[in-house]
C-alpha cells in the first residue's frame, strides 16, 4: 500500500521545523486487515466503555469526576500497538483509554469508577487514580503534570536496570505548561531515558483554548531546547499515531534518549461532567466528528477493502457492548469497600 | 441588600475590590474567559478587561511568583488556585517568598496578595479534589489564613483580605458554595437564600481579620470549628440537645484567642472540629492553647473531631468526612468526662 502523508487534523498548522526531519518521512504505511480490525475493536470498546460511563454517571452511579477520552481514542489504541512486555504506560486523569489499552479490565475499571470493592482501587481512588502493576500502568494522576516527572523516573528505572523498556508518558496540552515538564526534559536529556512524551493535544485545557494559554503553541518544538527531537502526529489516525509509535520507540530502545510526539486530537466531550462548552462552537465539535472521527476512519476502510462486512462489524460492537455490559452490572452491584478498608495501603 | 449564594459573594467582593482599586488585578487558571471552574469570576473579565481579569496556563508556581512580584511593585493580585489541591507546586512561593518578603526586605517590599482556594471534601472529589491543607499555611509565619462559613462573611473577609497588606490564604469552603451543609448529605441541600447569612450587602463593607464569631451562644460546651464544620457543630448542638457555644473562627491566622478562652472559662469543656486530618491539624493548635489558658477551668480533656488520618477516599466520603454523629458522639464524651 502507498505511504500516506502525515496529515494535519483540519485546520490545523502541522509542525513547522522537526528537529530531526527524517522521522517517519512524514509518511506511514497501511495497516493490514488485521491491525485495522484490532484497531477498530479496541477503540471501539474504549468509546463503548466512556458512553456508558456517561450515562451511569448521569444515573447517579458515579459522583465527581468523571473526564471521558470520547475522540482521542486512535491515540492510546495506536501507541499500544508498538509496544511490548514491560513498557510502561503512565497518564493524567482521562485515563480510562490508558487502561482498558493495556488491556486492564473493563469491570475493574467501571467498577472504581462507582467506588466499588471490586474496582482497581478497591473504590478509594475513583476514575483519576487507579494502577497496575501487573499491566505495567502506573497511574491514573489527578495533579496535572506530576505524571510527566514520574515517568520520566520509570525511563530512568530502565536504563538503570539495563533492559530496553520505553516509558510511556502521557499529558495534555493544558499539562504541558507545568514546570515540571521542562525539568524533566532536561533530565530526560541530559541522562537520555528511554522516554516517550506523548502530548496529547486536544486543543482545550478545560475551557482554555491552546492559544489562549501557550505562547508556542507547536507543542512538539516544546523540547527544542534540550534538543529532544519532536513531531506532530494526525492523533485522529490510527495508522499515522502506531507508525510513529513504532519510530519513536525505536529511538528509545536504542538508547537514543527522549521523544515527543505531540498528537493532534480532540475530546468531543466536555471537560469532566459539567461543562456548558461555551469555549467551543457546536460546528467545531460536529466537523471533527464528522470529518475525523478515528473510529469511523477504519470503519469506512474496513468496508470499502471488503475487510469486513456490515454484519460482522455489528458483530464487534455486539461483543464490545457486551463486555461493556458486563462492567457496568458489576460496577452497580459489587459492594461498597468495607469501612475497615479506609486505613489500609497508607504506610507498613 | 441582595440573596447571594458564597460563589456570589466572593464574585461581589472582587467586583467591588477591582470597582474601587484598579491596583486589583484577578487572575487564575480558567478564571477569564471562563469565569473560574465555580463561577467565581463570571463576568470580571467581561467588566474590568482582560488586562485585570486574565487566565492563566496551568502553572501554579508561575502564577504564585508572578503575583509576588507584581505584589511587590504595588498591584494587588487576588488570585484562584482551582482547588487547594493544586496549591502544592505553588507552596514552594507561598512559604519561601510571598511569607518572608516583608522581614527579608525590612519591610521595604510587602505581599499584599490573595490566593483563594476552594478547599474541603463533600463532593466526591476524592484524593486530589477534597483536601483542606490549611494547617500547611497556618504552620508558616508571615501569612494570614482565611476559612469563612458563609456568604456574608465570606465578602466582607474577601474585601478585608484583598486590602490587607500582607498574603492572605483565603479558603473556600467548597461544599458551602451553594448552601450551607450540616453534613447530612442524604437530605437535600437548603440553598443560601433560605439562610440569614446568605443576606449580603451589595456594596463595600469589611470584616475585620482576626475575629470569631459566636455562632451559638451555649453554656455547656464550647466547640471550636471553622468553615463547613461550623454547620456541622450547629447540627450535632440541635440533634444531641446538648447546649453548647459554637465558634466560628473564620480567621485562624491571625486567631482569635480571647473568644475562645472567654468561652471556655465560661463552660469548662471544649470540642476542635475540622475536616482536615487530625496529627499536626490545626485543632493541635487550638487544643494547646485552650490547654495553656484554661487549664484550670477545665472540666474533661479537649476532644478533637477530625477527618481521619487517611487520603480522602473516592468510595467511602462520608465514613471520612465527620459529620454531625461523630461531633454529636464528641459533645457526648466531653459532657461525660
Ligand atoms: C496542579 C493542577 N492544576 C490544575 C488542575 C485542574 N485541572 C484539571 S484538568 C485541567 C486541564 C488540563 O488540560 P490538558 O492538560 O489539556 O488535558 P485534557 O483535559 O485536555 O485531557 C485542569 C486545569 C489540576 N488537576 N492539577
Ligand atoms: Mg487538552
């Protein structure tokens, strides 16, 4: 199949200047009929999972903070598929996608969600703090920006432990103006940690438009000063972010220190639950939907390659409706922690 | 006179402040455009511009050294920390710089700051949403520390507080933004329009920093609280019978000490109630002090009611959260002792 051009998400300005040009050419080959299928579940189950979130949240099953990953699921879904065994993922709070990604459960997920015993935080953290080290994701972090310095620690662990392990670190356009952030690159730089910053910008940090709160708002050349190469990638496109993923994880493996890929994304959602959205037009959010959609992306190509038929595609929602079923019977009947469990897991 | 909700109030106060002194500058992150994530600061930026009414990135430390510096040049910045939660990154400014730029400088540059926070749990915010840090700041010598419990105080300590010349950490209450919560959260909420102290004033007035307030007059008990357990004190006072004198603080920095000695030689016992977590909480404080000046008087030892010494959990808010049976089991053991 032709490479493809790395393509801008709607009006967007793509990079201006990549400190290294090479990478990706820009380009990114096709995915086969198996990885368009992969991609296609797994997003879909992430966007299953984040509707149904919604709606117990709005039956009262869940209180307080809820932030959906509703737009930006080809993202997580797309880096997931470079990874291997021991990469460590680590995120902010709209973290849901993270999780169900790495392949943690979708009870144990929904389940924390309505503070529930069986949820991955026996209930106590709620939908911006829960972890598994089994699926080596740290986190699940409710301050913006802390997770980029730890992560930057889980690259140091690895070359300290001498494998080739990438850290993963996910934040948001919003995060990216911490400075910690910018501690941490330097860090990252200065030591070369295998360490994959993953900005993922969706254009709002809550109501705050990217321009309204970055003077550079290229966030990929946020590194140029430690000269940590950076590059935007179509985080609409499954295939555009797996292609970079694939780079940018070849670059860590090789000892060649720390990446960016800044991810050109959109939440369709709001903020968190309550959000009146007036920082946005109704037609912006409608365009993306309709014109980007990164679910739909695979799906029109699924059909037209002839790689799926209508009916079996109904078939995977059906099985992704279902597991997300499932969570959320679980997540309304599994007991509230016990009050025993409130003193546990503090210190030893 | 108008009904205001505390969001009101503390959008008043600003108003008036920036109406009054265009050395007022507010500003957070969301706060412009936005008008702040609890409406505080709606319509400020569309009144005053964007040049006294701005957003910021999401930076807390730039935000809080910023304000320092422009504090120190002559503007008064009244800035929003979103939740006090977020204020840890900007604690590093708060202590070592907004606290000691008067004695560093011999009083040649002051802070004449406020950072407001909305602070406490009742919202299943859970661990990073939910945290009252003030004894944080009350621990730091060179800052004043606001809690108000109402609407009405919560303008006139704003107004004071943005006037006075020195950082003021002013923390809001949260779960008191729409109406009062005596900590029964299966009952629905009473909005500030039913409650006298929801009555504010729409123009300038203040209320002096360093002043508490008698909530209750009461010959049994004292119970010493601020912010959201004020109502919560009240509460337990009424559902146990037991007479007891509440105080409001609203001021822990600088503390009022003669009302609560004054009250507790009246009445020999005494209850410190707060939501933040009990070891080197604030109530620590309060109970030495009642200790050293009322030692005599005193009648059974000081009980603390406290949050537990535990992160605020998601699922389990309100075995967390001391409301009105755990002050009412207090008031209880100290009648007893
Ligand atoms: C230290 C800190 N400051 C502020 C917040 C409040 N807050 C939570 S999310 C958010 C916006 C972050 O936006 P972005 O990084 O773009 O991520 P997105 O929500 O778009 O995924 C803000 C200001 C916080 N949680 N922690
Ligand atoms: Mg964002």
């Amino acid at each position: 199949m032709a490479p493809r051009k790395t393509a801008s998400v709607s009006s967007r300005k793509t990079a201006a200047k990549p400190v290294k040009k090479d990478f990706n050419g820009g380009t990114f080959a096709d995915f086969s009929k198996d990885e368009d299928l992969n991609a296609y579940r797994e997003m879909l189950l992430i966007r299953r999972f984040e509707e149904k979130a919604g709606q117990l949240y709005g039956m009262g099953f869940i209180g307080g903070f809820c932030h959906l990953y509703i737009g930006q699921e080809a993202v997580v879904v797309g880096m997931q598929m470079a990874l291997k065994e021991g990469d460590q993922v680590i995120t902010g709070y709209r973290d849901h996608g993270h999780m169900l990604a790495c392949g943690m459960s979708a009870r144990g997920v929904m389940a924390e969600l309505t503070g529930r015993r069986g949820g991955l935080s026996k209930g106590k953290g709620g939908s911006m703090h829960m972890f598994s080290k089994e699926k080596h994701f740290y986190g699940g972090h409710g301050i913006v920006g802390a997770q980029v310095s730890l992560g930057t620690g889980l690259a140091f662990a690895n070359r300290y432990r001498g494998n080739d392990n990438v850290s993963l670190t996910y934040f948001g356009d919003g995060a990216a103006n911490q400075g910690q952030v910018y501690e941490s690159f330097n860090m990252a730089a200065l030591w070369k940690l295998p360490v994959i910053y993953i900005i993922e910008n969706n254009r709002y940090a809550m109501g705050t438009s990217v321009s309204r709160a970055s003077a550079q708002t290229d966030f990929s050349q946020r590194g140029a000063s430690f000269n940590i190469p950076g590059y935007q990638v179509d985080g609409m496109d499954v295939r555009a972010v797996k292609a970079a993923a694939d780079e940018a994880v070849e670059h860590c493996r090789t000892g060649k220190g720390p990446i960016i890929l800044e991810m050109l994304t959109y939440r369709y959602r709001g903020h968190s639950m309550s959000d009146p959205a007036k920082y946005r037009s109704k037609d912006e959010v409608q365009k993306m939907r309709s014109e980007h959609d990164p679910i739909e992306q695979v799906r029109a190509r699924l059909l037209e390659r002839k790689w799926a038929s209508e009916d079996e595609l109904k078939q995977i929602d059906k099985d992704v409706r279902d597991v997300v079923a499932d969570s959320a019977d679980f997540a309304q009947s599994d007991p509230e922690p016990d009050a025993s469990e409130l003193y546990t897991d503090i210190l030893i | 006179m108008a009904r205001m909700t505390m969001i009101e109030a503390v959008r008043s106060a600003m108003d008036v402040s920036m109406g009054r002194d265009d050395h007022v500058v507010v500003f957070g992150e969301d706060v412009g455009y936005f008008g702040g994530v609890f409406r505080c600061t709606q319509g400020l930026q569309a009144k005053y511009g964007k040049t006294r009414c701005f957003d910021t990135p999401i930076n807390e430390s730039g935000i809080l050294g910023t304000a320092i510096g422009m504090a120190a040049y002559g503007l008064k910045p009244c800035i929003e920390i979103q939740f006090a939660d977020y204020m840890y990154p900007a604690y590093d400014q708060i202590t070592q710089e907004a606290a000691r730029i008067r004695y560093r400088s011999n009083g040649d540059f002051t802070c004449p700051i406020v950072v407001r926070m909305p602070t406490g749990g009742g919202i299943f915010g859970g661990q990073t949403h939910s945290q009252s840090p003030e004894a944080l700041f009350t621990h730091v010598c060179g800052l004043k520390v606001i809690v108000p419990s109402n609407p009405y105080d919560a303008k006139g300590l704003l107004i004071a507080a943005i006037e006075d010349p020195d950082p003021v950490m002013f923390l809001e209450p949260k779960r008191l933004y729409n109406g009062p919560f005596d900590g029964h959260h299966e009952k629905p909420v009473t909005p500030w329009s039913k409650h006298d102290l929801g009555e504010v004033p729409d123009g300038h007035y203040t209320i002096p920093i360093g002043k508490a307030e008698v909530r209750r007059q009461g010959e049994a008990v004292t119970v010493v609280a601020y912010g959201t357990m004020v109502h919560v004190a009240l509460a337990a006072a009424e559902e146990t019978g037991i007479d007891a004198e509440v105080i409001d603080l609203r001021s822990l920095l600088p503390l009022d000490l003669d009302t609560i000695v004054q009250s507790v030689k009246k009445t020999g016992r005494c209850v410190v109630v707060h939501e933040a977590t009990l070891t080197s909480g604030f109530g620590g404080e309060v109970v030495s002090l009642v200790q050293e000046h009322c030692f005599y008087n005193l009648e059974a030892p000081i009980v603390r009611v406290t949050g537990w010494d535990t992160p605020y959990p998601h699922a389990q808010e309100w075995d967390y959260f001391p409301g009105p049976a755990r002050v009412g089991r207090a008031l209880k053991e100290v009648m007893e002792g």
